[in-house]
C-alpha cells in the first residue's frame, strides 16, 4: 500500500481532516505529523463537502486494497458530520438515524 511495511495512521474525513495539513486551519493533521515524524505515515483522505452518505458509498474506491499492510495500520480518524448536520435542504444533509447507520458500516468496513 505504502511500497512497504511501514506502519501508518489513516485519517477519514471531510474537509475539517482534508485540509488538516494547512496552517491557517489550525494544522491537527500537521501536529500529528511532526508528533508521529518517522514513527509512522499519515494517510489523509479528507473531502471536502463530502458527508457520511457520500463516505459510505465511495469506500471502497478511497482505500486500496489492504493486503498485507492492513497490519500496520495503527489507527483511524473518522471526522464526519459537518456537512451531515447542514440545514435539511441542502444536498449534504443526512438524517441522524442514517447519520449513525453510515458511522457504524464506515468503522465496520475499516475493521
């Protein structure tokens, strides 16, 4: 997955963890980088504007094929539900019953 074995941290998410590498967004995802340096490889898979619904259907097209690396993933971070929890008529809204259904086949698939 990396080229190799090497152990990594996978970040999955929305915007809030797609732009987490930029400073003038306050940088989690660049602090755990500096906190994590050669300790590990941050996979980031932010999307901007996507919800849990959107997450959900194209999972199986953001992550390859684990293989035997699967192993060395030592952590996930699911930051969804910003865009889920926009005014009901806007196209990112996700009702909170399927808001939670969508969160538990999400960390299913990641299992």
């Amino acid at each position: 997955f990396l080229g190799g074995s090497r152990p990594f941290a996978l970040l999955l998410g929305d915007s809030l963890t797609g732009r987490g590498f930029q400073p003038e967004h306050h940088g989690w995802v660049a602090s755990l980088s500096d906190r994590y340096s050669r300790k590990l490889d941050l996979v980031n898979r932010g999307y901007g504007g996507w919800n849990s619904r959107w997450v959900l259907r194209a999972l199986p097209h953001l992550l390859p094929r684990w293989g035997p690396d699967a192993a060395q993933c030592r952590w996930v971070t699911l930051w969804l539900g910003a865009n889920d929890a926009v005014d009901e008529w806007a196209k990112q809204h996700v009702p909170l019953v399927e808001f939670r259904a969508n969160l538990r086949a999400i960390i299913s698939q990641l299992r």
